[in-house]
C-alpha cells in the first residue's frame, strides 16, 4: 500500500488526502476549483463539497 502525503486545505486548515475517496460534489468542487477559482488540489472534500453545493444554491450562472 503507498503512502499519501496529507496536504493542508487552503480553506478549512485541515489536513487531507488527495488520493483519498470523493463524493459527486467533491468532484463538481473540483471542477470549480480548477476553472473558476484557480485552486484546484488546495482544498479538502469536505470544502469542495460546501463551496459545490453553494454554487449550486446562488450561483446560476454555472449550471444553466
């Protein structure tokens, strides 16, 4: 089994694995983390989760 280096979230200051297991909205947190906010691999999941599911909630522009 390889060993991951942890990474610190550029948000919530928590430590992370990049390799680790991913939700759908971790991925679409990814996905706006690489083409809207340009910090794709700083943040956690669970970040990556919340900062999706507010998109989703106030920013309609992305998903029309």
């Amino acid at each position: 089994m390889e060993s991951s280096e942890l990474i610190v979230c550029g948000l919530c200051g928590n430590e992370f694995d990049p390799n680790g297991p991913s939700s759908a909205y971790a991925e679409a947190g990814e996905w706006l983390a690489e083409e809207v906010w340009r910090d794709a691999g700083e943040l956690c999941p669970l970040c990556r989760e919340n900062r999706a599911r507010l998109v989703m909630m106030y920013c309609h522009e992305y998903y029309r």
